[in-house]
C-alpha cells in the first residue's frame, strides 16, 4: 500500500462527549456542520486533499479549545 498523499481526499469522523456540549456546539456554527444530542457532538467532515483536511481540523480544534475555556471562566473554573 502506498503512503498517502497531501493532495489525496481525506476524512474523518470525531465524537465529543463532554458535559457542557451545548455550549461547545454553539461555538462549532460557523466552523463545520455538526449534530448535537444531548451531551454528544458529532462531526464529519471531508476534504479535496489531506492538506486541506487537517487545516480544517486545526480550525475545529482551536475553537473547541476557546469554547470550553470561555465556559470555564463563566463557572469560575
């Protein structure tokens, strides 16, 4: 099997639970389409190439990490 390419499509899948997803959720809009459900946040995405992908997840990522912190600091945490 040959090693992938960055110019190969790409995807992937990402489950969060977490405690306070609605507020997570509510964060992700303008990121990437994704279904909530009680405390789970389900996202799928795909991507033209490897490259593409993974600035995508970089962009989730960072705006998983202010959203949690922002709800931190509204608890006091």
């Amino acid at each position: 099997m040959a090693s992938p390419k960055k110019s190969d499509c790409a995807q992937y899948e990402f489950k969060l639970i977490h405690e306070d997803a609605k507020a997570l959720s509510a964060g992700l809009t303008t990121e990437v389409d994704y279904i909530y459900n009680d405390n789970e946040i389900y996202i799928h995405e795909s991507a033209d190439s490897i490259a593409d992908l993974r600035a995508r997840w970089n962009s989730l990522m960072r705006g998983l990490i202010a959203s949690e912190q922002a709800v931190a600091a509204t608890r006091g945490d």
